[in-house]
C-alpha cells in the first residue's frame, strides 16, 4: 500500500504540478487513513467503500477546520482516482463524499413545533387580516416557503378540487428561475386555506394576489417579516422567527419525519441535494443518513 502512496506523490508532483507542502499534506492525510484502515477497520485500504472513508472523515470533524476537512476529501479523491486510473480498483469510493460545507448559520437554527404552534396560537383569528395572517405562517412552517414565493402567489395558484373529499390541494409555487414546482396541501393547511379563501373579504379573481392588503395589492416581503416579528414578541418567544428560519424548520422537520432528501430537495425548489442539506439541522451522524436517499412507504404529507 505504501508504494501506491508514494506513486501517487510523483503523480502529484509531475502530472499535477502541486506545489511541494500541498503533496506532503495529501500524502500524511493519506499515510493515516491507511492506519485508520488496518487497525480500526480491519481492512485492506485498497477496498474501502464509500462509508469506510465517511466513518474517516467522521473522527476528524470536531479537530479540524472548515479548510481542513476540504483537504482530507481532496487528498481521498484524488488518490482513489489515481487508483482507478492504473486498475488497482474498478470505481472512486470517495466520489460520493459529501462536499465539506461551512458551519450552520446560528441565525437559521429551526424552531421545535411546540414554538410554532405557540406562535401561530397566539393570532387573533376573529378578523379577516388575522386568518390571513395564521394561514401565511402556517403556509411558512407547513410548506417551506421562501418569502417571495409567498407574496407572489395568486388565487389561481391554489387548486382546492384535487381530492377535496381527502382535503388535498395543490399549491403550485413560482420559484428562482421562473421554475414551478407543485406541493401538495393537506389536513388541516388545506381547510385553513379553503376557509381562508371562502371569507367575504378574501379575494376571489383567479389573477388577484392570494394575500393582499387593502387596496388589493399583494403583501409585501417587509410587511410579512413584520407581522412575524411582532407575533412572535406577543407570544412572549425568545427564539428568533423570521420566513427563513420557517423554511429551515420545514426541511429538518421533513427529515425527522422520514421524508426522502431528495423529496425535502424538491419541496424546497433547490437544484441540488448539497443545497437541501444546509436546511437539515441534525446531528452529524442523522445528516449522513440523509444523504442516503433513505425511502419511505406511503403518501407523504408535510402538514
């Protein structure tokens, strides 16, 4: 094993050109992967699978930096390729790696659902402007929403007679890039949303703003983040709630729940699954089980 290792430095060297403090760090990281290999996994390193080099990359996570943890995923592809490239092993295990995000912003942590039934809880519901406002944050926590997804939504958008004897909806959602994606409206968001149309002060024109304000114009983004702010202050809630800290409690309540990666993914309008994941707020060894496609049976419901 050592003289692939040393073939791989001449191969960084001459092929790669890196400089001379790069390959001698690609070549340590790989020295002790070797070790790990042999003496904690009882293997051969030349056939370790893709988790063999996760459960790797795992003991150094709480010790090393952001930078770091880039370079001992670097240091693993690049030699598994070199492996491949000269038929000591068929496929690169460290292609599915997961890339090596920064931290988790403390601003997005989510809230727990017994804080978003507090919040939703505490809006007067007796008036027109309160039902549309518990449907805007019940849409928020249910849907995982982004801001201007929500204020540019239309009465159209919303299709009540898919299955209303089963309270199914579709909501279809105009994301970045003018890409639609449709979600499904269940339970109770959807006999919120339907009395929440059916109000006499509710619009009613298939073109008109699904939530406006007064004069008929959608709400606005400021007045939105507002509105949740002052709600959250009377509910006596000390976490912080903005749309965005909704949509993140969304797609890590969609995991708890069992929900697919790649369905939270498609939920959200993301491109990809690496930009689902920074939604996902679990513990490290829940996140790699995330990036598993881990399936369920059954209809899925986010409500």
């Amino acid at each position: 094993m050592h003289d692939f290792v040393e073939q791989f430095r001449k191969e960084l060297l001459a092929i790669f050109t890196f400089q001379e403090d790069t390959v001698q760090n690609y070549i340590s990281i790989l020295y002790r992967y070797v070790a790990y290999a042999k003496e904690h996994l009882n293997i051969d390193p030349l056939t370790a699978t893709s988790r063999d080099l996760r459960n790797f990359m795992d003991i150094h996570r709480k010790d090393y930096s952001h930078s770091r943890l880039i370079h001992i995923r670097s240091a693993l592809k690049h030699f598994f390729a070199f492996l491949v490239k000269i038929n000591k092993i068929q496929e690169n295990p460290a292609e599915a790696l997961f890339p090596i995000r920064k931290p988790k912003s403390e601003k997005n942590q989510p809230v727990s659902k017994i804080i978003a039934f507090k919040l939703l809880n505490a809006i007067d519901r007796t008036k027109w402007i309160g039902e549309r406002n518990f449907v805007i944050v019940s849409i928020f926590w249910a849907l995982g929403l982004r801001l201007k997804e929500l204020t540019s939504l239309k009465v159209r958008d919303f299709e009540p007679n898919h299955d209303p004897q089963n309270n199914i909806g579709l909501l279809r959602v105009h994301g970045k890039g003018n890409k639609q994606r449709a979600l499904f409206v269940v339970d109770k968001l959807y006999v919120n949303l339907v009395r929440y149309l059916n109000h006499p002060e509710s619009p009613k024109k298939n073109f008109d703003p699904l939530f406006p304000v007064r004069n008929n114009k959608a709400i606005s983004s400021d007045r939105v983040q507002r509105m949740i702010k002052e709600y959250t202050h009377n509910a006596g809630i000390s976490e912080r709630i903005t749309p965005h800290v909704l949509r993140h409690s969304f797609a890590t309540e969609m995991y708890h729940q069992g929900v697919p990666l790649y369905a939270i993914q498609d939920m959200l309008g993301h491109v990809n699954e690496a930009e689902t994941s920074i939604y996902i707020h679990v513990s490290n060894e829940l996140e790699q089980q995330a990036l598993e496609n881990i399936t369920i049976e059954g209809r899925m419901s986010w409500q």
